[in-house]
C-alpha cells in the first residue's frame, strides 16, 4: 500500500530560526551533486544547478531543528542524515527525481544505514518568483512559505521506493531560495559504513556479477518460490512497486547490429504494402489523438523471418540486462500518425520485462521548426530508476533498450509530422516470476 500524503507544516521555523541559517548557508555553500552510479559526487548542470551547505550540527540553532525533527517524525535522531541547506539562485534547478536509492547508487549509500524514510524539506525564505516544489505524479505544487515544512515518507510498507513521490524544485525565476532538506534513514546513520561496504562490493565483484545478483546474495530479494514448470527456485515480484531493476538508469541507446537492422528493413520493404490500421483492445486510452491514430506492418505475414529476428536480438538483450531472457512478443512495425500522443505508461508486466524500440523510418516534416531551423523531432519521454526524466531523440537505425516493466515511457507531445515508425522487441525474464494478481491494466 502507498502513502501519498504530503504534510505540510506552517510555521515550523521562526523568522529568527530562518534568517540564522540563510546566513551559514550563505558563507558555506558549494556547488551541489548528484550520484553518478559508481562514481560519487558528480556535477550535472543539465539536471541540478543549485548550490549546497552541510550545517554544523554542534550549532545549537542546527542541532535544535534537527531534534524538532526527530521528535515529529517519532524516530531516533541517530537516523538522521547531516541536515543540508540549499541555495537556489536565478535561473537555478534541481530536475525530477525521487530521494530514494537503488541499483548502484543503493550499493554505495544503504548497505549500513539503510534507505531514506522520510524527506523533511523546510522554506527559509519566498523567493520573488519561481522556485516551487512540483510532485507531477501527485499533480500538485507547493509554493515556498518561509518557515513552512514538507514531509512525505520515501518507501512504501515492502520497502520499495514509492515512485508517486517524484519532484523537482523549478526553476527560481527572480530573487533566491533557500531551504534545509532532512533525510532518514531505515537503520543508525552511518556514512562511513556505508563507505566501507559500498567499496567491499566495489573491489570484490566480478565482472558478471550484477547488481541485482549482489542485492540477491544479501537477502535483498525473493527466492523462495518454485517455478511451476521447471520446478526451479526463482525470484519472484507480484506488482509494479516491486518489480527487479537491472541497470543503473533503465536504459540505454546503441546501434542495432548491422545484420540485424538490414533484416528489418528489407522486412519493412516487404510489407509496405500490406499496412493497416491497428487495432488492440484500450488502444484508445494509450494511443491518444483525432482518427487513426496509428498502424502497423504485421509480422505476422512473415512469422519465420519475425522469429528470426527475435532470437538474433535476444544476445544482445540479456547482455544489456545481465539477465537470462525468452522471447515473448514482437508485433511488427507501429507506424504513428500525425497528432498521435503515446500516454506514459509501464510495459506488460506478465511478459514485456526487457525491450527495445528500433527506429525504422520517421517523416517529421511539418512546415514548424526549432530555434535552430531544424524540423520539430518527437522524442520518448523516459524516466530512468532514479526519477530522472529525459526526452530520448532517436534515427532510423538506433535501438532504444529498456527495463520495460519497470521505467515509465510515452511520447507525450502531440507528433507534428506524416508519420514515425518504430520496431518493438519484449523478451521475458527466465530467472523471475509474476505472481501478482492476473488481468492488471496493461499495455
């Protein structure tokens, strides 16, 4: 079950309270970082440009807004991270994201103390304009109020990171934001534990050895259920929440092997001629716009040629995804139709674990054009493990892999050109089992 409540406290700080730590802030404060995986503490101006001070907790003024804390949320303050402050100046942001870990940035924070709890964000001050903290899956944002606090719990009752609290602090557009954010943790604070071990793992892992198969070894999930089949132990996840994750940020784009893309072009050749309006059931709640909206080149015409592809792909799949596969579905070649909006969703949790979108061929052209004169493209929205969001643009040519399942994805934008073609790819995974309730919403 998730909370999706987001309490907010007037008055939690005095001005006085306020103004004291605006000052530290502002005679301390360096420019802040995300975690980059493997490599800790790197900067990334396309996704986070505010600045950061650590606030000395045997300051009395720190020191007593951290216990006020502790005594509201009734947890043991030795949870606690170090409180921070932030500075957001003019034309400074902080993009989507969530405040829990996992994949690799879970090895190098929690293996001690634990994933965070709780966010307990505080407004110092009102900045003249901007600087409002957006939560899009929640639809709701909250404008600065000095001395106001926000609190909101990170997991949910299995421990998985509840992805309904994705936010981003927006950008400030006149004046300056300054706030303090408090995070707790499942066990005792212990960073340089935490430090220790990450670099265990680190030092000690072999080179096949996934995250996942680390996370596995430690307890960190099932293996207790018997695959009614093969008899074998799998893992097992039973909803979305808790669906295993892979790769460091759930995607990836490459090239698709040369043998491979001149088959589905001679293949896409093949059956030009023989394109129809698609139809599937609630195609009209995904697939968004006036008339048809889309069609498709059925492989179903050439079924020995589409099981062809599929197995060539599957190498290059379980290789991406450290993972072994079996092949579950390929469609054909989807063509979208002017106007088409592509909802963002999660992939078929039964069958679609690991995919790919190919790009085959795309007509953009539409008499509109960028700041650059260049024609208007139309990207899939993404959004990696981490709550990160990007637009993906993609040619003919490039392959798209991603943790189907378990990233949300769309294209959102209404496309402005004739048409854009894309060929999907869903593989299984053979070492997991869906034990979830059956017939869930899926696409």
């Amino acid at each position: 079950m998730k909370n999706t409540e987001i309490v907010t406290i007037e008055n939690f700080l005095t001005d006085d309270e306020c103004d004291k730590i605006i000052g530290m802030i502002d005679n301390h404060h360096t420019p802040s970082y995300v975690d980059g995986g493997k490599e800790i503490g790197t900067q990334n101006p396309d996704y986070r440009t505010s600045s950061t001070c650590m606030l000395d907790e045997s300051n009395s003024n720190v020191s007593s807004i951290k216990k006020r804390i502790a005594d509201f949320l009734k947890v043991d303050i030795n949870k606690g991270q170090q409180l921070e402050g932030q500075l957001y100046e003019p034309g400074q942001f902080f993009k989507e994201h969530c405040d829990w870990f996992e994949g690799e940035s879970y090895i190098n924070h929690t293996l001690s103390s634990g994933n965070r709890t709780h966010t307990f964000m505080i407004y110092l001050n009102e900045p003249e304009e901007g600087g409002e903290t957006n939560f899009p899956e929640l639809d709701q944002s909250i404008k600065p109020k000095k001395g106001m606090a926000l609190v909101w719990e990170n997991l949910n009752e299995d421990g998985s990171g509840n992805t309904d609290f994705l936010y981003e602090c927006s950008e400030v557009k006149l004046g300056k934001q300054y706030i303090i954010t408090s995070w707790w943790r499942e066990n005792e604070y212990n960073p340089i534990k935490d430090s220790e071990l990450s670099k265990e793992y680190w030092n000690n892992i072999s080179s096949t050895q996934s995250v996942t198969d680390y996370l596995n070894s430690i307890g960190k999930s099932h293996n207790d259920y018997k695959h009614p089949k093969t008899e074998e132990y799998v893992n097992t996840f039973s909803s979305y929440d808790d669906v295993p994750k892979f790769t460091p940020t759930g995607f990836k784009v490459v090239k698709c092997p040369p043998e491979i893309w001149g088959l589905i072009k001679d293949s896409y050749e093949l059956l030009k001629e023989k394109k129809e309006e698609e139809y599937f059931q609630g195609k009209d709640e995904v697939i968004l716009g006036i008339g048809n909206t889309s069609d498709i080149f059925s492989f179903h015409h050439i079924p020995s040629i589409r099981d062809h592809i599929h197995k060539l792909l599957q190498p290059l799949h379980e290789e991406w995804s450290g993972q072994r596969l079996e092949p579950s579905v390929v469609y054909g070649i989807r063509s979208y139709n002017k106007g088409a909006v592509l909802i963002e969703h999660k992939d078929r949790i039964e069958t679609h674990h690991i995919a790919s979108i190919i790009i085959v061929d795309k007509d953009i052209r539409c008499g509109c054009k960028n700041k650059l004169n260049q024609e208007i493209d139309w990207p899939l929205n993404f959004q990696d493990h981490n709550g990160k969001r990007y637009r993906i643009f993609a040619e003919p040519g490039d392959m798209i892999l991603y943790e189907s399942i378990a990233c949300r994805h769309g294209r959102i934008e209404p496309f402005q050109g004739n048409y854009f073609r894309n060929f999907y790819v869903h593989y299984k995974l053979s070492d997991w089992e869906y034990v979830g309730p059956a017939n869930l919403p899926q696409f």
